[in-house]
C-alpha cells in the first residue's frame, strides 16, 4: 500500500488529473470539496452509500447495470480513492445561499424566518410552525405568512433522514418567486445569526403600537 495523505479531493483518481473514466462511465461524480459520490442519472441526482457493495448494489437495484459494467467498481474505489467517501447522512453541508450543485436536485422548498427549520413539505412547515411559534395554534396561511420563505433546497441524501442547505436560482438570487406570495421586504440576516428564534417574542409585538 502506497503512503498516502489524506485528501478530501478525489473527484479524479490519486495521482490523475483527468476526470475518471470509470465514473463518467457510470455516471458518478466525486464530489471534490465536500468527499461524497454522486449518482448523476436524472432519476438520481443525489449522494449514495459509498461503502463495501452499497455503489454496485445502488446501480442494480435502481439503474439495472449489468454485472458485466459494474464488475471491479469496489476494487477501483479501492484502489484509487483510499481516502473513501463520506456517507451522505454524514458529510458536512454546504454554506446557506450556495450556487446549486450541478449534479443534485433542488427542490422547491420552505425555510422558517425564526429558526433554522428547512423542508421540502408545506405540511410539515405548518406543524413546525405552529408547535414551535404560535403555541400550537393553527397555522393558517395567513398567520404564518410573515412566519417562513419560499427558497430552492439541496440535499446531499434522498433518504428520509436527508439533510437541506438553501441554494440560489440560476441568476444567483436567494429566495424563490412564488404567486400570491409578496415578495419579502428586508432580507433575513444570515442563516448563522438567526439561532436566536426561541426569545419567545411573537411577531405580533413587533408591530409598532397604534
Ligand atoms: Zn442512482
Ligand atoms: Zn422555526
């Protein structure tokens, strides 16, 4: 075994600087800031379990490669990525208001103005909203419109325990153009700056008194 130092750039095999022919065959991607390997076929789009079998067995049970085209993919891990991959449920996350990346989905999805809540399901940013801001009242549409945005997510897994960071649109604009939504007035601050959502203080006090 060939000393080898640590990286977290394997997007080409060690000591290659070419994009890796085996990959691009199968249409994998290793992501090279952030160590995870990405399925890239359209019906795909994220990170998989990059362990033991897990890359072939994804390939079969998901794409139907034949064993003939998946043959010697462990070894090739193996032998040209010894620094591995993370797991998707484990690798570290991209900053907020990230350029999407190219070869994952977005979704359309919902950030909470008052804590770092994200999800892709407005029933879900319902619940979040009224157990965790109005005291368990019913979160209407028109009580919690002030309450959360619409933004484009990404998420490294598509598994249920998937993890989301905010990304812009193509033009590089955060939040996400929604009818019948008015367009927020001042941005939020940074994601990092907005942990202070549980001072309890409801956004009815905030209004200027009459
Ligand atoms: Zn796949
Ligand atoms: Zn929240």
């Amino acid at each position: 075994m060939r000393n080898h130092v640590p990286t977290n750039s394997p997007t080409t095999p060690e000591g290659h600087k070419d994009p890796d022919p085996v990959f691009t065959y199968l249409q994998l991607y290793a992501d090279p800031t952030y160590n995870v390997l990405i399925c890239r076929r359209p019906d795909c789009r994220h990170a998989i379990s990059p362990h033991g079998a897990q890359v072939t067995a994804h390939l079969w049970n998901k794409h139907s490669i034949p064993l003939a085209e998946r043959l010697g993919l462990p070894e090739h891990i193996r032998d040209h990525y010894s620094s591995g991959f993370r797991n998707p449920t484990e690798a570290a996350l991209p900053p907020s208001s990230s350029r999407p990346h190219p070869h994952l989905l977005t979704y359309d999805g919902f950030s909470c103005r008052k804590c770092v809540f994200l999800t892709i399901s407005f029933h879900e940013l319902t619940r979040h909203i009224s157990q965790s801001h109005l005291d368990g009242q019913t979160a209407t549409r028109p009580r919690i419109g002030l309450l959360y945005d619409d933004v484009y997510l990404q998420s490294w897994g598509g598994g249920p325990n998937r993890r989301y960071w905010t990304v812009t649109d193509a033009d590089g604009k955060t939040g996400r153009l929604v009818p019948g939504r008015v367009a927020k007035q001042p941005p939020p601050p940074p994601r990092d700056a907005r942990t202070t959502c549980f001072l309890g203080v409801r956004f009815d006090k905030e209004r200027p008194k009459r």
